[in-house]
C-alpha cells in the first residue's frame, strides 16, 4: 500500500519570541543617552513583543492574523519576511519568494507616482521591463489615472494602499504575499476588487498571510485564522471560529473597562 505523504509547510514559525529593550527614562538627548550609558545609569525594561508563537502555513492557505493594536501582528511578520531576527525560536521560509506589503511599502513620499511604481517594483525585485510592461494595468487596477505625475506625499492613505496593493500583485504568482492592515483601506469597491485579485492568486497556488483589525474581512477571504493578544497565541482554527471568540472577548473587555 502506497503511503501518502503530506507537502511540507511553506512557512514554519517554531516558538518565536521577541523581545525589545525599552528605556525607562527617556534622555533629553544623544550625549545624554550615550554618557548615562557609559555610567551604567541607563534603565531600561524587557517588552515581550511575541511570545513562544508556533504555526505553519501550506502553499495555497490564506491565513489571517487578528488581534488588538500592540499585539504583536507586524512584528510577526517582519520576522517572517526577515526584516528582523526573532529573539528566540525561528522561521523556515523561502524569504526570497516574500512580498510584504503595508501602507506605501518603498514608497519615496517625494517622487511622483510613476516613478514609484519602478521604485517599489524594483524593491520587490521586479526587472525594469517587467514593470514597463505591467505599468498600464497597474494603473488601472489601482484607479490612479491622471494622479501618476503627482508626488506620493499629496495622495490619500487609500490612493497609497490602491497603488502599493497594485504593484505587488502585478506578478502571476507572487509566491507568499503578506498583507498588513492593507486591505482595510479604501471604499468598498476597492476592497471587493482586492478580494477578487486575492482568489485570483489563491487559484495560482500562492500563499497569502493578511493582518487585518476586520474580522468580516477574515471571514470572507481567510482558510484558517491566528489571534494574538498581548504577544501570545491565543487561538488558531476556522476564521469563523476565531473571528466569533475574538469578537467575544472584545465585548467582554469593553464592558470590564466600561
């Protein structure tokens, strides 16, 4: 009898922890900060940012990731994409396959649209032709017609989110694509045509992580669902399972503090 064997995890995160050194007197200064240091005066205390998180993601899951501001979400992810070594613990992951996108991720505030999308492309590891040849659709999607010439700085936070979402999903078939709080923003036309480019990707076979304070936007677009609280793991199932004991909890420490 043949024995089946199971496709190994795209991402593994195996008791992660991280944590940060906080001051707790802020210097008034550098030279200040620097001389209190060098007479051993500069307290400071440990910030767990995450604590022992384990899960694994397989090619083709949506997992979504929920949880009160400061939970940790963010930092998460910027283990996950290598952007920071966690403190304890580690990630397997094709880190060269990871587009994380969040609010005008390689954006130049300063430079136009147009020369944003080449920068951002670039960053994401997009050839110049690539992008060239993507530029027209990428307008498009993102419903920035007239407005490539302007300068980022003068843009909405949602005309940011539309053009930043565009050009990362401008590929086939991203590999892993991680969205923070990305698709909250902008209207609901918006959002329902990002839903469908997500399930357009899904079918292709790519991996795609989504942080998002939206439990409706966990349910309708997520296969499996990961609260943290406070830098822990507090559950991880079916979104609708998650969603409705986040949900639950939120109302319960709403009236605790009410």
């Amino acid at each position: 009898m043949e024995k089946r064997t199971e496709e190994k995890p795209i991402i593994s995160v195996q008791h992660v922890s991280m944590h940060f050194k906080v001051p707790l007197e802020g210097a008034s200064s550098l030279k200040e900060y620097v001389i209190g240091g060098l007479r051993g005066k500069n307290k400071t205390r440990i910030l767990r940012a995450l604590d022992d998180i384990s899960f694994e993601v397989r090619r083709g899951e949506i997992l979504g990731i929920i949880g009160t501001n400061g939970s940790g979400k963010s930092t998460l992810l910027k283990i996950i994409s290598g952007a920071l070594l966690p403190t304890e613990g580690r990630v397997v992951a094709d880190q060269d396959s990871i587009q994380l996108l969040t609010l005008g991720t390689g954006f130049d505030r300063e430079l136009t649209a147009r020369e944003n999308v080449y920068l951002s492309g670039a960053l994401l590891g997009y050839s110049r032709e690539f992008i060239r040849r993507k530029y027209r659709r990428i307008v498009e999607f993102a419903e920035l017609e007239g407005f490539m010439e302007q300068k980022v700085k003068n843009f909405s936070s949602g005309m940011v989110s539309r053009l930043g979402f565009a050009i990362a999903t401008a590929r086939e078939t991203p590999g892993i694509l991680i969205l923070d709080e990305v698709l909250s923003v902008g209207d609901m036309f918006f959002r329902e045509k990002s839903a469908g480019r997500i399930q357009e990707m899904i079918h292709s076979g790519a991996t795609v992580l989504i942080v998002s304070h939206s439990v409706d936007t966990i349910r309708k677009n997520c296969t499996r669902a990961l609260w943290l609280e406070r830098g822990r793991q507090r559950m991880e199932g079916p979104p609708g399972e998650v969603c409705a004991a986040y949900t639950k909890w939120g109302r319960q420490e709403k009236e605790g503090k009410g």
